[in-house]
C-alpha cells in the first residue's frame, strides 16, 4: 500500500521493540475468547499468570477460579493480579480460598490513608500469560458480561475483542508481567523493557515453532507511567499523521482531546477514510455526553462516526491503513491516555491487518451512521448536558 508507517519509528517512539509472533488468534465472535482460555489454562503445565482490572466471583468468575485453584493443586505456579477498585465487589472470601490453594494473589493499588490520591489510578490492563508460550489480551474482564453467560438469563453480552498469541513475543509479555508483580504499584516504563543481554533478546526474537516461516512482528505497548502514557499519545497522533488511506477507530469510551481532534481532522482533510465505531449507549452516560460534544467539529471536517447498536461496545482496536493494528485495553479517552496502566499489543501486518478491518465491517453492519444535519438538529437539553460533562471529560 506504499504508507509510511515504518516498525523503526514506532520502536522509537514507544521505547520498546518487535517480537516474532507466530500465531495470532483474532478472538471476537461470541464466547470464542473464553473457550479458547478455558482450553489453554486446562493444558498449562508449568505456570500462569494472570492479571485484570476486573475479576468478578460470579459464574464465570467462580469457572475460571476454580480452573486456577485445580491447576495450582497439580504444582503448577499461579499468579493473579487483579486491580483493587475494578474487582471491588469481589468479596475477600473469592480471593481467600485462590490462597489457600497456592495461588499467588495480589491487587494493584489498593486504597491506603496515607496515598488516598493514589486509588484514582487504575490497573486497567487484560493479560493472561501461560507457560511463556501462550499469551491473551485485549479488553475482555473476566465477568459474565464479557463471556455471554447471562444470555442464558435477560440481558445482552458485551461485544469485545481479544487476540491470542504465541512466539517470543510473549517471553517479552512474561517479563513485563513480572516486572509489575514485584510490587502492588507499576512503575516501569517500556524502556525498561528488557535487562537481558543482547544475545539473549537475539534468541527472544528469532526463536519460534515455525522456523521456515517468517513471524509476524509484534511489539508490548504498555503504559504503566506517565512516560509510558505520553509514548502511547505520541504512537496514536503518529499513527493518525502518517496513515494514507484509511482509519478504522473502535473504542468504548471516546473523550478526545484538542490533540485527537486536530488529527483526526487532519487526516480526513488529506482525503483519508476516517471512521470511528462508538457505543449507541454506553454504560457511562457521562462520558457519553462528554464524548458527543466533539461529534460536530468531527463530523463537518468529514470524519464518519458510526454507532454500534447490537450488544455494549467495550472493544479497543484501532487500525490504519489494514498494515498497522493496535488492540488491548486502552480507550481513546483520558483515563486511559492519562491515568490508567494500560496493557496493548501492536502487530505490522496486512494479513492481520485485513482480518481486523472485516472485523470492523462486520461491526459496521451492526451500526448505524451518524447522519450530520440529524445530528446538528438535536435538542438543546442533550447539547446542554454534552457542554457540562465535556468541562469534565479530563476526570471522566
């Protein structure tokens, strides 16, 4: 497609580097997430970790749960780490008896009186790594509303997405997961990445399972510091400002910025296709409000917004130009451009590339396109309420 988005300068700017991946499972449609999880922890046979924002104890919870609690009782290492305010109506008994199975269980930035500015962070991240050969990710919890399990009652699932993911890249997903497990509190940067030896990060990069095969390069885009956050803004305007054709943008949670504004306009004035999939409602209504308030200067500047009207959107993925593709667990709002430790996997590939944009055609069909002059017409109360939140959208 002749774009100018180069691997080069996109380990450049987010500090970190590609990894060989390869295979990459593109896991979106139904419960198909959760069977292939439940699939590859029942074959784990030396360790797993696992580390989410949200980890309820309901049926899906209680499943998983007790997976972990079997593989722990065959002498294989678990660790779990979930963050304190997301898994905040997971009772103590929940995690109490991960405990006294042998799993390892730590949360991440629990509330303490002298730091009490400090439970407003969030351990946002979705990672499941198992025998450094089989790793997960994406914006999946593990919840029923994420595996469809109350379809069975009233109620609708949320429509996610997640990869799975095998090669050295997920050695790199290992040490980053170790890094944070040392402490509750994540402070590294990408640019520590790595402290082995060049010949090792040499073996890290090339070995593979398919050696005949050239791997797809994937690289660890984790924010887990202010400097890891302003890399991953930075990775975003990049890719914005050098994509040619096309940007296909799915997020659940969409508050931009004077930044994300001006280049999202920008690129749909240069003539590139600039489509941005958005929940119809979404289960903030707050941040919705916030959100709309940018629609208008987006949509005179010719960017398409379409919104989803099946299940609830949670899903983040963000290609450019069917080459480059970002998913993981960072919305294109301020918690996550700001606040949040954030957990996202890049892959430089148009096979991927063409799966994830018919993944989005496939959502577009689903949705429905915000038509301008409609939505210039709305009524005064709704432009009152997306004025008031958009003065908040920074604490949103």
């Amino acid at each position: 497609m002749g774009i100018n988005i180069n691997t080069g300068m996109i380990e450049k700017i987010t500090g970190s580097r590609f990894y060989g991946a390869d295979i990459i499972s593109l896991l979106w449609k139904g419960d198909d997430a959760f069977k292939a999880l439940h699939n590859a922890l029942s074959r784990a046979e030396e360790c797993i970790c696992l580390e989410f924002y949200i980890f309820r104890n309901d049926e899906t919870g209680s499943a998983i749960a007790e997976l972990l609690k079997k593989k722990s009782e065959e002498g294989i290492t678990v660790r779990v780490k979930f963050d304190h305010f997301g898994s905040l109506g997971t009772p103590r008994s929940f995690w109490k008896k991960m405990k006294e199975a042998g799993i390892e269980v730590r949360s991440s930035y629990p509330f303490s009186w002298r730091d009490p500015l400090d439970y407003l962070r969030r351990d946002h991240k979705k990672l499941i790594i198992i025998d450094q050969k089989t790793a997960f990710t994406g914006g999946l919890n593990i919840a029923n509303e994420y595996s469809g399990f109350h379809l069975r009652r009233k109620g609708k699932s949320w429509r996610d997405t997640g990869i799975m993911i095998q090669g050295p890249v997920v050695k790199a997903l290992h040490q980053l997961f170790m890094r944070t497990w040392k402490t509750q509190k994540t402070y590294f940067s990408n640019t520590q990445l790595d402290e082995t030896s060049k010949s090792e990060q040499k073996n890290i990069n090339t070995a593979g399972s398919a050696a005949s095969e050239p791997m797809t390069p994937a690289i660890p885009i984790f924010a887990s510091s202010a400097a890891g956050r302003r890399r991953f803004r930075k990775l975003l305007r990049y890719s914005l400002s050098t994509a040619k054709k096309e940007i296909l943008l799915t997020t659940a949670y969409f508050t931009p910025g004077r930044l994300m504004k001006k280049y999202l306009q920008q690129a749909a004035a240069r003539g590139v296709s600039v489509r941005l999939l958005l929940p119809m409602q979404s289960d903030l209504p707050a941040v919705d409000y916030a959100g709309r308030a940018a629609y208008e200067e987006l949509l005179k500047s010719g960017v398409e917004i379409y919104l989803y009207k099946g299940d609830a959107l949670h899903a983040k993925s963000y290609i450019f130009d069917r080459q480059w593709s970002i998913i993981g667990s960072a919305n294109l709002d301020s918690r996550s451009l700001r606040y949040n430790d954030e957990g996202n996997i890049g892959i430089f590939d148009e096979r991927f590339g063409s799966k994830m944009a018919k993944m989005f055609e496939h959502d577009i069909k689903k949705s429905v396109l915000l038509n301008s002059e409609e939505w210039f017409k709305r009524g005064l109360m709704k432009k009152t309420l997306e004025r008031f939140f958009h003065l908040f959208r920074s604490k949103l």
